[in-house]
C-alpha cells in the first residue's frame, strides 16, 4: 500500500505542484491519475521513487516513510515506464531490458535469460531481442519500455503516459495488454494520463485532479460514471456535453464503457478468467483490438 500524506511540493520557483495531498494507493491494485496537463500527475509519481521529494508531508510504502530509504535503491525496486519508452538508442532491445538487474548485480546470462522470458510476457517475439530501438514500431518499442519496467519483478509499477506517443489503434492494444498483465502479474499500479478513457478503462482507483494535485473525485470508475463529484468531473468525464458521454452497459458479464455514440471505449471483465482477451475479437472498436500474442510464457511466477 502506498500513502501520501498531507503532501506539497513546491518547486524552487515557487511552482506549487501538489498541494497537501492526501490518499490511500491499495496494494495490487491499479490507481490511475488523471487531469489536464500541468496538473501534477507527473510529480505525484515521482515522489514514489524519491525522483522528486516532497517539500512537506510524508510518503508511505507499507508503513514505511520513503524519505528513511535511499533512493537510489528506492528507485531500483520500483519499474518506472514513461512516456516515449525512455529506451537507450545505443543499447539492443535485450540489454535495455537487462539494465537495472545488471547494475543491481545479476550475472549477465541470467539476466539475459530474464529479459527474453519478459518480451514474452509483454508479447513480443523474442527475434526482436538484438535489434536497437530505433529498429522496432512504436508499440513495440513501448512494450520494451513495459518490459524493462517489470525487470526487477517490482511489487510496484509506476507508468506516465505509456501509451502517449502511439497511435490509436496500437494504443487500444497496448491497453489491452497492460489489462491482462494486471491480473496475471499482480502488481500495485501507479498510471498517469490525461486521458478519461484509458483512466476508466485500466483503473481500479481513478483519481481525477486539478492544478495542485488537488482531488476533484476519487473513486471507481462506476463510481465516478454514476455520480460526478462536481461540475468540473461532470465535464472531465463529458457528463454534460453529451459527446462524450461515457457509460457502461453490460453485455454477456462484461463491462463495457460506452461513449454517447454507441462507441466502445473499452471492456471491463468481471472475473480473471475472462480478462484474457480473444486472440481475435471485433475488429471495429477499440475493446476489439487485441493483440493475438496469446497465453503469457511466464505463467503465474511473478507477483
Ligand atoms: N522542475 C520543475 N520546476 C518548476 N516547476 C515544475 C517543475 N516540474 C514541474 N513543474 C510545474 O509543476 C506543475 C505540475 O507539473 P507536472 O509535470 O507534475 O504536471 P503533469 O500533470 O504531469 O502535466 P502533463 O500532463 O503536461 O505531463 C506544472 O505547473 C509544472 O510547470
Ligand atoms: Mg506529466
């Protein structure tokens, strides 16, 4: 579980990012922020990692005041995935997977051999492994980003606006995949983005903020659908504009997000079996574009 409590920070300049910030981040969970830009979501995810500190308040991990760890140890058991994949151009797909267990002193054919069980997990195929970045598709280099993330095994993700930089489509898929690694990998999600969508879609806490990281509503996705908080969530989730209008509706036990045309903006299953999405689906809607990688090769063995 991850706390903030009574957190601001201020930047040098006098920038007030956050401003006393409190909340609660449940264990194997996903909670996402989103807000307009400038809202302090990427500040909020780094004061996980001590890649910024608070100037005021404290931030728990089960119990414990991060401020008392040394960060750089902090950060090495943390995954951290941003926004354009954050990849070493110099570095193949392999080792820019392998680089934290490497400094964190796994022998190199051991981490070698971890890296290539990851493209698995995030579906890539394993021939992709010696290219350099610049050699691979948006999405798939994301997807690297997604693996390196995970290379440590971290109890804790965090991830800022992963997806930012990919089209639609490959977008739509990557969302997909992150769904189906939630469940399989168990891990506490930490997701920053500005989009209302991908916020219902991938969040089991959604946190939506203003300027100074402060909290217009927190709640489940359904939660917020069925009763926005305020004007301003009202027009964030595009309650009042009739556009956008997001809903669920159930079809066949799934959740189904729904936009004021009909759209589908995404698919929330209701059990664990059936979030594996179908190799081939709809091709139409977003929910449908899966990726066909299939079953993960790791299994159940990572947290
Ligand atoms: N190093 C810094 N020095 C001064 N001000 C900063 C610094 N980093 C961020 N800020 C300011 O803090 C506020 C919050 O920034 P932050 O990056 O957390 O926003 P964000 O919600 O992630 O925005 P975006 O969606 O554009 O990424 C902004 O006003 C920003 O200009
Ligand atoms: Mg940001």
């Amino acid at each position: 579980m991850i706390e903030y409590r009574s957190v601001t920070k201020q930047f040098p300049d006098g920038t007030l990012a956050v401003e006393d910030f409190s909340l609660v981040l449940p264990s194997r969970q996903t909670t996402v922020f989103v807000g307009s830009s400038g809202s302090g979501k990427t500040t909020l995810l780094r004061m996980i990692n001590r890649m910024v500190d608070p100037t005021s308040g404290t931030i728990e991990i089960d119990g414990v005041d991060i401020a008392t760890l040394a960060p750089v140890n902090l950060r090495r058991s943390i995954g951290y995935v941003m926004q354009n994949s954050g990849l070493l151009p110099h570095r193949t797909v392999v080792n820019n997977v392998a680089t934290v267990p490497l400094l964190r002193g796994v022998p190199r054919q051991k981490a070698r051999e971890n890296a290539l069980a990851l493209l698995d997990t995030v579906g890539l195929d394993r021939s992709l492994a010696d290219r350099y970045p610049s050699q691979l598709s948006g999405g798939q280099q994301q997807r690297v980003g997604v693996a390196r993330g995970l290379a440590v095994d971290p109890n804790i993700l965090l991830m800022d606006e992963p997806f930012g930089a990919v089209d639609p489509i490959v977008r739509a898929e990557l969302q997909q995949e992150l769904r189906r690694l939630q469940v399989e990998l168990d891990k506490t999600v930490v997701f920053v983005t500005h989009d209302i969508e991908e916020a219902f879609l991938l969040g089991d806490q959604v946190v939506i903020l203003r300027t100074g990281g402060q909290i217009a509503q927190v709640g489940t996705p359904s939660e917020i659908l069925a009763n926005p908080a305020d004007e301003f969530v009202a027009s964030f989730v595009g309650a009042d504009r009739g556009k956008r209008a997001l809903h669920f509706e159930n079809h066949n036990g799934s959740d189904i997000l729904v936009d004021s045309e009909g759209r589908i903006a995404g698919v929330i299953e209701t059990d664990a079996a059936a979030s594996v999405p179908p190799p081939q689906s709809v091709s139409e809607s977003k929910a449908g574009s899966v990726s066909g990688s299939g079953a993960p090769a790791q299994g159940g063995d990572q947290r």
